[in-house]
C-alpha cells in the first residue's frame, strides 16, 4: 500500500481492475390493455368470494373445496390499446406477503382477533389444466397468449385447501399482487 500526503491528511491507495461489465436493456411499449373492462390507472382488483365451507370439508391436510372460477381479460373488441398481435401474461408478484414459500399458496391472513380459520390456505389453479399455481415459484400459470381481437384471457378457480391437518373455523382471507407482463 502507498502512503501519500494530500492538504494534510493521509489518503491510502490501491490499485485495481475492472472485472466486468453489468449491462441493462429494456423496451418501452405502448400496449396497455384494460382489465376486467376497466383502464390500470391503477390498481384493478379482481375479488373472489369462496363463499362458507364446512369444517368437515377440509378434514385432512391437502382437501380441498368450493372451487370457484375468476377470469383476468385483458382488453376487449373496442379497446384499441390492447394491439393485436402483442404478448401478455399475468404474472403473481412473488414477493406478495401472504404467500408461503414453502407451499407457494396463499396464507390465511384474516387479523387474529376475529380468531380466523386454522389449517387453510387459498389456492390458485389454472383453469385449463386444474393444477394449483405455485405462487412463489411461477409454475402452473399460462404461457404468455398472444393478444388477439384486442383480447386476451386468464381463467382461474380459487379454493381452500387444508394444510398441516384438519381445519377449524373461522373467517379466511388473502390477497396476492398480479401484474400484467407485455413482451
């Protein structure tokens, strides 16, 4: 190490090398389809009521009940920004705090003091295929889908499903952060 005097203090030098390059590229688009038939100004909340379910229902770790389907559609015949021909995909926001990593369903987050259900989760499956989604790791969602007649749609069901053994009741709730990806 050289030990140089500069305006009265001390400054240590040191050599070194540049190792790399970090290099960044990106698109920005034009194509921004409505959801649901309403502009993403914001926030489009999709909600899903599971409706109640008995205890008896999910009395054993990996039963499940009342599936219930939502769709995501983007755009529609005369939504003119949803371009024909694009590449949309809904993508789960992995860093959704209600998902569990190690399930890669959603957690129960209805608040302690309404004593909410013990034992269940919400899944997410593909409608086409009725598997369940890993939230956390991507898996079992669509493919991207080409944009077509300013369209393009997501079918899904939602559902309970036991985890760690039977469940017991009380209220459930969850939520999980999507967004639309344009390639």
């Amino acid at each position: 190490m050289t030990i140089a005097c500069v305006m009265g203090g001390l400054t240590a030098t040191s050599a070194f090398a540049i190792d790399g390059n970090i290099n960044f590229t990106g698109e920005v688009i034009d194509t921004t389809c409505q959801i649901n038939g309403q502009n993403p100004n914001g926030a489009v909340d999709v909600n899903v009521d599971l409706k109640q379910v008995q205890v008896s229902a999910l009395s054993y770790a990996g039963a499940t009940a009342n599936a219930t389907p939502f769709k995501i559609t983007l755009g529609g015949p005369t939504d003119t920004n949803c371009t024909n021909g694009k590449v949309a995909q809904v993508y789960f926001e992995p860093t959704s705090p209600a998902i569990d990593r190690t399930t890669g369903w959603l957690k129960n987050t209805a608040p302690a003091a309404s004593n909410p259900a013990q034992n269940v989760q919400v899944q997410i499956l593909n409608a086409d295929t009725n598997n369940p989604i890993n939230l956390w790791a991507g898996t079992n969602n669509y493919a991207p889908k080409t944009i077509a007649n300013n369209t393009a749609e997501y079918s899904y069901f939602g559902q309970y499903i036991a985890v760690d053994g039977p469940a017991s009741a009380g209220p459930v709730t969850s939520t999980v952060k999507y967004s639309i990806v344009y390639q």
